[in-house]
C-alpha cells in the first residue's frame, strides 16, 4: 500500500531564508514521487516529479527535492523563499505498477513573512 | 491548448438535489481521473475513466454518486441527494495514458446548504 506522511502542518519562514518542507513516503513497489503547490482558490500545479532517474530532482520556480531510498524521504527545498511561495504544498506517492491513482499527503501550508 | 476545464468553478445545491459536475480533459488525453479534497485534507482519489469506459472507481462512494466519461462530450461527476458532507472541492485530471503524468484542472468547489 503506498501512503504519505508530511510532517509539519504549517511551516513559517522569513521571505529571502531556505525553505525546508518534509514528506516520508510508504509504497510496497518502486514509487513515482512528486510535489504539487495549490495556492489559495486555485487548481493543482506540478512543481516536480521522481520517476526512477537522477535522485536529485529539480522543479519549478527554484524548488527541488532528494529522493532518499535509505530514509524514505522526499523532501521539498528552495533555497530563498519569496512571498509568491505560499501557498500549500501536497507531497504525492503513485505506484507505476498498481492502480492508476495517486496518493496525497495532508499537505503543508507555507507561509512566507515580509 | 487550453488544459483540463471544469466547470463550473462554484455550485452551490441545497440538500437533496442534485450536483453536476464537468471535467473536459485536456486535448489527446483518454484517461480522466476525479479526486475530492475536504476542508484541511489532501485529495483522495475517486475514479479512473477512460472513454466510455470505468477502469477503477475504488474510491466512489457506494451510493449517490456516478461517473461517465462518454465518447462525445466531457466526464460527468454526478452526485444525487447532496448532504452537508458532499461539500468539497472536487478537482479532475487528465492523461495522455495511464501513469504518464496528470494535468489538474482548477476544481469544482461544491457547497451545500
């Protein structure tokens, strides 16, 4: 079965400072990975995506994320936040091998202080 | 291109009636997929359609709800008898092929009263 757990619910930074967001992920085959921003009133954007290539994935609008094997982790950075940032991320398992569906963590809010 | 289309953006029923929602995927893409999002959750997958066809409606509850992607026209989510828990934002995407890579639309943000 593949779920996801996003650890923090709301995460606050200070515009200009790194941004960390953390997702582990539980999946019985070789997982597809991605991050998706919803802003506020607004459909779902693709910021990045792990299918099985280069660990070390990089998205739009400067954010990347590690897929960690060892740690089952896929956690979302940038380096320097900007206010246009907020908003509220969804880390996202699907299983390439099972049902045509994906699985959607809780979400992380972000907002970005002046 | 214009991307997946839903429409409408708000609709707003009264307990009993009927919901219609339209998702029309992007251009050349077969494969329609519904997700319901509650207040303060993620998205929870509903169902899978290709044309004319459903593939995987694990996530559809038993009752009141339907789905029909037909050969002419958009995929239809139909909820009858809305209740108060019905109302979310139901978002649609679309693919070329299975497990390729999903386009969302901007969802359909139901209220029921």
């Amino acid at each position: 079965a593949q779920s996801v757990t996003q650890l923090d619910s709301h995460v606050s930074v200070s515009e200009g400072t790194p941004v960390l967001l953390r997702c582990n992920y539980s999946s019985s085959y070789s997982p597809s990975l991605f991050w998706y921003v919803q802003h506020p009133n607004k459909g779902l954007q693709l910021l990045l995506k792990y299918t099985s290539a280069a660990t070390l994935v990089k998205g739009i609008n400067g954010f990347e994320a590690e897929f960690k094997k060892s740690e089952t982790s896929f956690h979302l950075t940038k380096p320097s936040a900007h206010m246009s940032d907020a908003a509220e991320y969804f880390c996202v398992v699907s299983d390439l091998t099972g049902a045509n569906n994906l699985f959607f963590g809780t979400g992380t809010r972000l907002t970005v202080i002046p | 291109n214009a991307g997946v289309m839903q429409n409408p953006r708000h609709l707003v029923r009264r307990r009993g009636q009927e919901a219609r929602l339209r998702c029309s995927p992007m251009k050349g893409h077969s494969h329609v997929y519904w997700y319901r999002q509650l207040p303060e959750e993620g998205l929870k997958f509903m169902v899978y359609l290709q044309k004319e066809n459903i593939i995987d409606e694990s996530g559809m509850p038993k009752e009141r709800f339907s789905a029909e992607f037909p050969k002419e026209g958009p995929s239809i989510l139909r909820i009858q008898q809305v209740v108060r828990g019905d109302s979310a934002a139901y978002f649609c995407a679309s693919s070329p092929e299975s497990n390729y890579g999903y386009t969302f639309g901007s969802g359909t943000r139901l209220t029921v009263v």
